[in-house]
C-alpha cells in the first residue's frame, strides 16, 4: 500500500542546479507585437536538452556550459535564435514574429498539420504527455525487438532516447505520471535534466488491481465508484490522502430504468418493453439486450482541482471542490441524443469523451459523429458547449489528445500499412 501510495502522490519535477558548472535559466516567449505569452514553443540547445513555455510563456531552462545557443520555435511563429555567453542575471524575455505576411494563407494552414515522426523507419506503438513533457514508445525498422523510448518535444525534437525490449504500451496515470508497461511488470517514467530514467518497478497485476478502480485524481484526492447496475444507481466517493476511509460525494440513479426493473419483476405488463418484446424477441447478445441491459453510466473528470460528475438523468454537471465539498450544478443537455419514435421516450445518451489541455488552460469534448470526430470547448461554469473546433477529418485517427493548444493524435500511414505516425495538428 505505501508502494502505491508513493506512486500516485509522489510527482517529480526535479531540476538540479547545486552543480556550479551548471545555470538555470528562467523567461518568457511573447508575441513581439501584441507582448502577449506563447503556449507551446519549443526551445532547444546545441547539446539535445531543451524545454516548452508552459501557461503566461514561461519557461524554465538547464545550461550545462556557455555560450549557449538557444534555437526556439513555434508552429505559428518564425524560428529564432539566441546566444548567451554567460548566465542572465534576470529572467530572459524572448520575442516572436508570426508568419503572418510572409507565405499565404495555404502554407499557414498546411503548416498548422506536422507529422512528427516522419521516419521511414520509425513506428509509434503509443504516446503520452505528463505535465510537461512528450513521451514516445516505438521501434525502428519496422523491428518490436529494436523498441525505444523516447523524450520529446512538443513538436517532435528528440530530447533523448534509450532502447527498450518488450514494452507494450504508456500508461498515464489520474495525476499525469506516465509509466512503461511490460507484460509481467510497470515502470514509471522519469526525467533527470533530459535523461529518461525508470528505476521504480511495479508488479503488472498488481499495478492495475490499485489503479483500475480510481476513477479520477483532484487535489490529492482519488475518485472511486460504486455501480449497482441492477438497481441503476451509482455511489461516487473520494479518498484523501492521510485520511481514512471513503468519503461520499454524490449518487447518481437513473429511476426511470429503477421503476421499469422492478414493474418487470412483479409483472411483464406496464412495462415500455411490453409491446416491442411481444413483436420481437429479445435474445441475449443483441443490441436490443444490450439497451435493456445497459449499466447505468456516470461520467466523470477532474480539471484544476475540481471533480465534475455529470448526471446524465438530471441533466446537470456538478462540480466538488478540493475539500471534496459541493459546489454547484448547473444544467448540461449536451448528452442527450433525441430519437424521433425512439425507444426509451425517445432520448438516448451520447457517448462523450472529456479532454483536458493542461498547458493551454482548455477543456473539451470528444464526440464521434459519422465518420470522423469532432472536437467542442467546454465551459464547465455554465455546462455550454460551444461550436465544434476545426480539426482534421482522418476517419482512422485514434488516441486523440489535447495539449498545449494543439491535438496530437495516432494515425497508420497509408503508404507504409505497418508504420504509425504521430500527428500535430495547431489549435
């Protein structure tokens, strides 16, 4: 217990600075005209180490030796460079030109689409972001015995790289650690001024049997929940760190399908089903079975220390603070999918995914439609939904991320069917 304990709550952003050939360079990326921050950049030195700008532009960099080149660039801006031939006695405060102006409309758009793993040899089996940097696992050669893991930028830089055997996929996990998953074992993934270091190692099965019941993480916090689907009724309830024992936050219950479970069991009549089931039979396995049978859902996620439960029966989003207390519930319909001459009234349930951008402060929903996907903002103090984002119709896409401003996502390469690129797309 005390292993999983320190696995959850222990996160690391270690830099060390009491080397003396060695500074540490803080500042921040503006716009030159507008002086406001840019989310996102990239800056890298001549040795491979490098860093992002984080929320405000800042940015916080390791120098090992000076001078010190600096190449830092940006999606939407032109590249630049900067030389320092001695550690800055106060913050850097470095400027951008957009492109704007310089090539057409076209180019700026095309440009705003990287792939960032253009490799002919180079497969992505997965990817993950913790709080600030790109994890990448793969191999080379179309070869699963040449695995590597890789630290990256956001925009694809290899920072550093080590050979690894066996890996099967990244695991990130409710407080945003990513770990390295093997077959028998779990290991979670660090950096040391640009060095990929793993040196904790889990047991596989017993990782899993901790972390599969949490539901979410806020404010040291874990969410756990409690599905009753015979009774359609869910109980959430949250851990706190050094406290003991669960407490309860909210229930949830869906008492239409509660009252239609129990006019079943005293009688086949009065029931919704009554006159489709006379018509059709309803044989286990079939998507009928399945409405019938369908667990009660309860979706949840965390953003900026606050844990949001959307109750879909209720049509409202209710937030809990980082004390775990109640805050608000405003309305939220956006789950509903009206069905004309529907079963069940009529109205079905969305299946939605919520994705939260850390570094660029947006959170958003996922939603398949048809045959692509589409991306909304989310405004969790009013539970409006906004206009869907633009990004690109690539059917097939999968893993889809938000971070920084931009969307990552996995995509097998037509040309190459065995190879899987990393996609960027700029928001």
């Amino acid at each position: 217990m005390k292993r999983i304990i320190l696995l959850l709550f222990l996160i690391i952003a270690v830099i060390p600075v009491g080397l003396s050939q060695k500074a540490v360079v803080r500042g921040k990326i503006v716009d030159k005209k507008s002086h406001q921050p840019i989310v996102a950049a990239s800056l890298i030195l001549t040795d491979g180490n490098g860093a992002n700008s984080l929320e405000n532009g800042r940015f916080t960099l390791v120098i090992s030796s000076f001078p010190a080149r600096i190449k830092v660039s940006h999606v939407s801006y032109q590249e630049t460079e900067i030389t320092l031939k001695e550690p800055p006695k106060a913050d850097l405060v470095i400027e951008m030109e957009e492109y704007v102006g310089l090539i057409g409309e076209v180019e700026i758009s095309g440009k705003r689409l990287q792939i960032l793993t253009e490799k002919d040899d180079f497969s992505i089996q997965d990817f993950a972001f913790d709080h600030e940097n790109l994890w990448l696992l793969g191999y080379t050669n179309n070869q699963a015995s040449k695995g590597k893991i890789w630290l990256a930028s956001w925009f694809g830089d290899t920072l550093a790289s080590v050979p690894v055997k066996g890996a099967e996929s990244l695991y990130r996990d409710v407080f945003g650690s990513v770990h390295m998953v093997f077959k028998d074992s779990v290991y979670q993934l660090y950096t040391e001024t640009r060095k990929i270091v793993y040196p904790y190692i889990y047991d596989r099965k017993e990782f899993f049997n901790q972390m599969d019941p949490i539901r979410a993480g806020f404010a040291q916090n874990l969410v756990y929940a409690d599905i009753n689907s015979q009774e359609q009724q869910a109980k959430i309830y949250c851990h706190t760190a050094g406290i003991w024992g669960l407490r309860l936050l909210a229930v949830v219950e869906d008492k239409l399908a509660r009252l239609n479970k129990k006019l079943d069991s005293v009688s086949p009549l009065g029931t919704m089903w009554t006159e489709f089931a006379s018509k059709y039979p309803v044989t286990r396995g079939s998507k009928i079975f399945a409405m019938i049978d369908d667990a009660i859902k309860v979706p949840l996620f965390s953003w900026k220390d606050t844990l949001f439960i959307i109750n879909l029966f209720k049509d409202s989003l209710l937030s809990y603070g980082p004390d775990g207390r109640f805050k608000q519930a405003v309305p939220f319909t956006y789950c509903k999918n009206v069905m004309l001459n529907g079963i069940d009234g009529g109205v079905s349930y969305k299946k939605l995914t919520v994705l939260a951008d850390p570094v660029g402060t947006g959170l958003f929903i996922l939603e398949r439609k048809d045959s692509n996907w589409i991306l909304l903002p989310f405004n969790t103090g009013t539970g409006a939904v906004g206009q869907p984002v633009l990004i690109p119709e690539f059917p097939d896409m999968y893993n889809i991320t938000v971070f920084g401003h931009a969307v990552y996502f996995l995509y097998p390469e037509k040309k190459y069917p065995f190879f899987v690129r990393l996609y960027r797309y700029q928001l």
